[in-house]
C-alpha cells in the first residue's frame, strides 16, 4: 500500500520537529543549573495537577 507523498512530508516535517525539540530540551537541561534542574523537577506535578485542572475546566 503506498503511502500517500502529502502523508510522507508531514512526517517527515513531524520527525525533524521532534529532533529538534529533543535537542533544544537536553541542551537547555545540560547548560542549566543544578538546583535549576531539581526546582523544574520538584515542580512538575504541581504543573501537571494544574493544567489537568484547566483541562477539566474547558
């Protein structure tokens, strides 16, 4: 079954986009500071019980 070409550059335009956020994330966490780390890890689920909060409100 062939794919269709239109279907493949979007693909490929999603591939490259998730590369290119990889790197921009690891770089970022790699040039930050370590206790800069540890605040955005400790943060997370406050972050995550909040936008599931937005999210139940929409």
């Amino acid at each position: 079954m062939p794919i269709d070409p239109y279907a493949a550059a979007m693909l490929a335009v999603l591939c490259v986009a998730l590369v290119c956020a990889t790197v921009v994330c690891t770089t970022a966490i790699l040039r930050a500071h370590r206790s800069d780390v540890v605040a955005v890890v400790k943060a997370l689920p406050e972050l995550a019980a909040t936008l599931l909060r937005w999210r139940r409100k929409r």
